[in-house]
C-alpha cells in the first residue's frame, strides 16, 4: 500500500490484553483527549486501542486507512509492542509520519527519536493537534519535521539525520487546559471493556482524570507527562464528564488522579457536588493519607465513594524517609482506620526490597499488612523508572532494557536481596492476609 496518505491522524495505544490476573482494563485516556483536541481542529482522527485485537488486526486497520501521521501513545511496558508495531506499519505505510509520546517517550525521548519520525514529551494537548493541523496545511511535506521551529511546539523532539532538535515541555496552567474539550470516549469499545471489569470487579467501571500533576517528589516515582504542578478543573466542566460517562453504561468511577484527595477543600466541594447531583455513580480512588479528617472521610461515603488506594509502601519510617514518602508509619494507620470506620473499602500498595533497606524492615511491612483491615494488599518490589531519582542510583539506561516488567517479583537492578526468599515471603504474607480476611466478620469466603 503505497498511495498517498489521507488527511487522517492515527491514535495507537499499543497494548495487547494478555489478561493478567491483576490487569485493570480501562480505555486510554490520554489518546480520548488527542482525538478530541484533533477532532475540534477539523481533523479526521482513527482511535486504534489495541487492547481487544490482535497484532494482525491492529495493523490492518491502521493501514486501511492510509493515515498521514500516526501517533503512538507509549507507556512504560509497552514499549516493545510500539517498535514492533512502527516496523509493520512502516513496511505498509512508507509516507506516513510516526510521533511517538507518553510517559517513556517523554523520560528517553532519544530511544524513540532514532526509530519514530517526531517524538512528544510532556503534555502534548496544545503541541500535537497544532502541529498535526500544521503539517496536513502544508500538504503533509515530509521535510517539515526537519525544518520547524521548536519553540512553536513545547516539548517537540526530532532526530534529523543526526541532527537533534528540541524544545522543553510545557505543563499547561487550568486556563488553558479548561479551554480544552472533553476527551472523546467514542473511539472505545464500551461494551467489551464493560464485560472485561465486570468479570474481575463485578463493577462497571470506567477512568476518570480530575486533576493534574503531584508537588511530592516519591523517589520512585516518576511524574513524566503532568510534571509537579497540580491543577484542578472547576466542578461543572467533571460534571459534564461525569454524565457523559453515565450515558455510556457504566455504574463505578475509577478516578484515576494522583492526588484526587490532595486538595481537601476542592474534595469537599466534589462530593458535596455527587450528593446534590444524585449521581448514580459509585467511585474508587488514590488517596494521600495525611491530609484527612474523619468529617471529610464521611462525606466521601455519602458521596458514594466505595474503595481508596492507599500507598502505604512500608512498615519502617526509616524505609520510608529513603523513598522520601513525607509520610510516616503512624498516618498510614490512621487513614486505614478512618476509611474503615467509615466504611469506605481500602487497598494498600507496599514496596520491599527498596535499596538500603533491611530484612527486619521487610518484616516490618508484612507485620503491617498482616495488622490492617485491608480489603486488598499489593506487593512489589522496586521497579526503577526512567527520569526518577531512584533510576539514577541504581539502573544504567544503556544497560537496562527490561521495559516489560510489571507485577513480578524480579529485580532489574543489582539487589542485595535474594528474590526467591522475597517471593517465597511475599507468598506466605499473602495467604496469611487472605486467610485473616475470611475469618473477620463478614469476610468474603472467596478471599478476593
């Protein structure tokens, strides 16, 4: 297929069910806000969500339809799939354009500079639909990309024959970003997607992105698209959100910020506003535990919230002060109890084998686990993600290749821990955690 392309921008998210037993499936909406901000400029967009085909028919249906750029949106582990995928694609597709973005792209832009045509780091809401806009205007001239001007697209990455030019990203302040429309969830395939939680959640549940960025510097934590400034949309805009989401089908929120509950006011003024609106919507979220009072705890239950995710992380405040957490031991504890007091579901995420940690604080956060009504516990150990402190401590970016790695208990990074002995640890605390959980009252009998 080598005809000209046509004046359509090909979304991918370049992830393949392989159904994980721990997999949360929901629709990408990074890609949902791209095809809306295209869509508002008067550009034709494909939603190619990989998530329900296979390899073979995402191909074929992106070449189909002969589209002038295709943008791949690039997280963390599925970074295979996208070079896989640009390789095929490249084969069927000699004058399309290939922009790759996300979270990896925008930590090791020069990993996918060499192989993609443009790379986008950051928030690219305002930087890709304008430079796609500026492209088709220029009857999509292959030499474009060699001989723009940066500054006019923050964030832009472009490896010309060696010659590499860039711009800084751009963390966009709430005006503009409140200027921006709705993302676009009719590219999904709601149905299967509906099917897919249900049979793992019971839930019909769907992603929701309220706020924007975290001020808190996790040292494992990597905060590549939406940086450290947080920002929040005014209410009526979530709503409109929010019943655009109900039309669709589904009964539960994921809300799927970082720090949803970071702005106690804000969260107040939110489920004050769920209560009002009779909302027909229960919802699960993040939540810091430090910033929470058992008042505010409660309106969250009026307000139909049923689970929080908590990360815990360890047992030891020592622990705790090497992942730079700003949280102690103490305030985990407590915010377990509110919730549950409350009412409200909790799932804790725990991190060992954290270097510079001891085995006695590895026990330490399995005593902890074991103490707590959780209704969930997640174990992992540390995955060093590009552009993170603890990344540059201990991985080597030339060396490290592992980008597949997820919910294994397997070191990418030179560990002073034997793994068999933390996996073995991890296993027992987990069936000890579920057998407690059957025998409190009214514990599920299945253990999930």
């Amino acid at each position: 297929m080598t005809g000209p392309p046509g004046p359509v921008v090909a979304l991918v998210y370049p992830y393949f069910r392989c159904r994980d037993p721990v997999e949360k499936l929901f629709p990408p909406l990074g890609i949902a806000y791209l095809a809306a901000e295209l869509k508002q400029l008067g550009i034709p967009v494909l939603v190619a969500d990989c998530t329900f085909e296979t390899f073979e028919e995402a191909i074929d249906r992106i070449a189909r339809v002969r589209p002038a750029v295709v943008g791949f949106s690039v997280m963390v582990t599925m970074s295979g799939n996208a070079f896989e995928m640009l390789k095929e694609l490249r084969k069927r597709l000699p004058k399309t354009l290939f922009a790759a973005g996300g979270p990896l792209p925008s930590v090791h832009p020069a990993m996918f500079g060499e192989a993609f045509d443009l790379v986008f780091c950051g928030e690219c809401d305002v930087t890709f639909p304008s430079f796609c806009h500026d492209y088709l205007s220029r009857g999509c001239d292959p030499d474009y990309p060699k001989i723009l001007d940066p500054a006019s697209y923050p964030g832009i990455y472009v490896n010309a024959g060696g010659k590499v030019v860039s711009s800084q990203p751009r963390h966009y302040p709430q005006a503009i970003l409140d200027d921006l429309p709705l993302p676009d969830r009719s590219g999904f395939d709601h149905d299967r997607y509906q099917a897919a939680v249900k049979e793992t959640t019971g839930l019909l549940q769907t992603s929701l992105i309220v706020t924007r960025g975290c001020p808190f510097a996790c040292d494992f934590c990597s905060r590549p698209v939406f940086g450290n400034l947080f920002r929040k949309p005014p209410l009526e805009k979530v709503f409109h959100e929010i019943d655009e989401i109900v039309s669709l089908g589904y009964d539960t929120l994921w809300i799927a910020d970082d720090c949803f509950t970071l702005d106690p006011a804000y969260l107040a003024d939110f489920c004050t506003e769920m209560i009002d609106r009779g909302v027909p919507l229960g919802w699960t979220c993040l939540s810091r535990i430090d910033r929470l009072d058992r008042d505010l705890v409660g309106l969250m239950k009026r307000a139909g919230c049923i689970r929080v995710y908590l990360g815990l992380e360890s047992g030891s405040d020592e622990t705790l002060k090497l992942m730079n957490k700003q949280t102690t031991v103490m305030q985990g504890i407590r915010a377990v109890d509110l919730f549950s007091r409350a009412g409200i579901g909790t799932a804790g995420f725990f991190m060992v084998g954290y270097p510079g940690e001891t085995r006695e604080s590895i026990e330490k956060t399995f005593r902890l686990a074991l103490s707590l009504p959780l209704d969930e516990a997640w174990f992992t150990v540390p995955l060093p993600l590009p552009g993170t402190p603890l990344f540059s401590r201990v991985a080597v970016l030339e060396d490290w290749e592992d980008w597949e790695t997820s919910n294994q208990v397997k070191f990418v990074f030179p560990s002073e821990f034997d793994e068999q002995w933390l996996r073995s640890r991890i296993n027992d605390t987990l069936d000890e955690f579920r057998k407690r959980k059957r025998d409190r009252p009214g514990g599920c009998p299945t253990g999930r």
